[in-house]
C-alpha cells in the first residue's frame, strides 16, 4: 500500500513539479490553500505533508500549528517547501516541528530522497512506538498479576476468598469514578487509576498477623485487637519495602498510592480511627474512598465474629449510624458518591459473593 503525500501549494505549477516526482511513488493529494489543507487533512490524514510557507489566506506556520494543536496530526512530518532564503524563517519552522526544507526551484531529487527518508523515519518510529505500547500493556498486566497474587495471599491467611479482593476492587472502581464524576477538583484521572489498581493491597499487612487473632471467633482482647491494627503499618512498611527495589526512572512514585490505601484506610473523618488517628483532608483522599468500599463489603460478608447485613441493613449502617459505625467517619465527599451507586454496589456483591456466604 503506497504513502499518501499532501502537497499544499497556492501556485499549481509547484504542484505539478511534485505531483510529476512523487506520483510514480506514492498516492498525492495536493490543496491550493492553508485552510483547504486544514479541512483536507482531517479527513485524509496524509502520511507526509509538502508545505508552502506563504499562501494568500493563511501561511505554513499556521498551518503547522494547526497541526501541532491536534493529537491525530502532531506526529505527521511536515517538510517545508519555500524560497525564503532567512535561517531565521528556517529556525522558526523548525521550532514549530517541521522535519525539513525543500528549497525552491524544486530539485525532483532532493524532494524525492527527503520524502523517501522522512517516511522511513516515520515507520521506524510508529514501530518503535507500537512496541513500546505493547511492552507498557505487557508490564501493566504483570503488575496487576503481582497485584492479585500479594492480596490474594493476604486474604488466604485471613480466612476469606479471593472474591473479597475483587469486590473491593469493583466497588472501588465504581465509588472512585462516582466521586470523579461529582467532583472532578477533588481528585485527578491518574489518583483514580491507581486508587483502583492498588485497593487489593489494602489489608496486606495482615499477613504479619498472628492467626490466632485473624481467625478468632470471638472478641478480641485489648491486646489482641492493638495488634490487628498494626496490620496497616506492617502493610505500609511492607510496601515501603518494596518501593526500595525500584528505582525512581523505573516507577516513580506510583507506590505512594497503595502505601496510603493500606496505611489509612482505617482511619476516621471526623479522627477516631488508626492507626494514626488523622482527620478530614489529613487521610488520603484513595484511602477514604476504600474504606467505605471496605466497610461495606465487611458489613455484608459473614465473618467468624458476626452473622452478613443485608444490603439496606449495610446502606443503613454507614449512612445513618448504629453506634459503632457512624457517618462521620467518613468523608462526606465519598459518602454522596456512594449514596448514587448504591444499587451497583449490591449488584456487585450478589454476582461475586461465595456460596458458602
């Protein structure tokens, strides 16, 4: 399949000259005027562009940035076409993102091996950008699995099934999105990716407890119950640890995240939580969002301590209060995100809860 070369030219002549060199080569489609050139190529995106720098209605540069402006045209290589003989006009064109000049009277050779290397470029670097993407996809799921597999065996010491991580992570994304929607100053696209993405880890602590708490019937003692709270430091510190191994280049600080998801998801809006007893906007805003995704998915899940809620008895707990659980301790924020997704919630439970629950 041939490349499509645009030519925009004001002079037909100059066209011609092209169309003549090219035409054997590729497929050309050649415009008259900047503003042709800026619908035509909306609608034929050219593999390459030949452009005059000075046409009556609009010139070369502004016909660039129109280009620069749109994602699906920025990374098309642009070769001026001009008589202009100022470095200055060249530097500025360049700048803009041009890949080159062609100077006029056009040289069908130089034209020709210009366009033949820009378009070589071009595939390599289309290539190099495919591979790149499916590298990126190929970590991201290999991340995930790790994900999966570090709460998963958090969850098999605590006695209960896989299908606790993924209701937390489905809750999550639908609570999460919910407050995105709402409120799109309170938390960014990229926070709400990775509030998704790390919510399995939020009781990863819990495998540095004793199974003698974690599987207890009955109530905790004082004691005991000290050092279930500690399983939020432990995953903090765990994770910490983790985030050691890589260096900055590699993943940034993308852990932060997860970090603060395992550390404070126990704590408090109005401070009476742990483990560190934080308050309002001092708790990390993905830690609010999966606590209540947490409290819920507790309330409705059997445990060896309590009998299930049902959906309404959940609804009301965290919403009105009973005593032990009280609205406050959440934000308020995410409470008027959960209040519009309650009906997914409970669907979410009921397609992914246990036989034996």
């Amino acid at each position: 399949m041939k490349n499509t070369i645009m030519i925009v030219d004001d002079m037909r002549i100059n066209i011609e000259i092209l169309e003549v060199s090219l035409s054997d080569d590729y497929t050309v489609i050649s415009v008259t005027s900047g503003e042709g050139a800026k619908k035509m190529m909306l609608r034929k995106k050219p593999d390459l562009v030949l452009l005059d720098l000075y046409m009556p209605d609009i010139n070369g540069f502004e016909v660039l940035k129109f280009m620069k402006d749109k994602p699906e045209l920025a990374s098309i290589p642009v070769i001026f076409v001009t008589s202009e003989e100022d470095s200055d006009v060249e530097e500025e064109g360049l700048l803009l993102g041009a890949v080159d000049y062609v100077k006029k009277p056009i040289n069908s050779n130089i034209v020709r091996a210009k366009v033949q290397n820009h378009l070589e470029l071009k595939t390599y670097r289309d290539s190099l950008e495919m591979l790149v993407d499916e590298r990126t996809k190929q970590l991201g799921a290999s991340r995930e699995a790790i994900i999966m597999g570090m709460s998963l065996m958090t969850d098999l010491h605590d006695n209960v099934t896989g299908d606790h991580i993924d209701r937390i992570k489905k809750f999550t994304r639908v609570l999460a999105n919910k407050v995105g929607e709402l409120y799109p100053d309170k938390i960014t696209p990229e926070i709400i990716k990775q509030t998704i993405l790390f919510s399995p880890l939020h009781d990863v602590g819990k495998i540095a407890i004793s199974d003698i708490i974690l599987k207890k019937p009955g109530k905790l003692t004082d004691e005991e119950f000290i050092e279930m709270q500690n399983h939020t430091v432990s995953g903090a510190n765990l994770l910490r640890k983790t985030e050691s191994f890589f260096t900055e280049a590699e993943h940034g600080k993308e852990l932060q995240t997860a970090i603060e998801i395992a550390e404070s998801h126990h704590e408090k809006f109005d401070g009476t939580g742990y483990p560190h007893r934080l308050a309002g906007e001092d708790i990390p805003f993905p830690a609010r969002i999966v606590s209540v995704a947490d409290v819920y998915d507790a309330l409705r899940s059997v445990r060896p301590y309590k009998k299930p809620f049902t959906h309404e008895e959940a609804v009301e707990i965290i919403t009105v209060g009973d005593g032990r659980t009280k609205p406050s301790h959440f934000d308020p924020v995410v409470l008027t995100a959960f209040n519009a997704v309650l009906h997914e919630f409970d669907e979410i439970f009921n397609t992914t809860i246990p036989e034996q629950e």
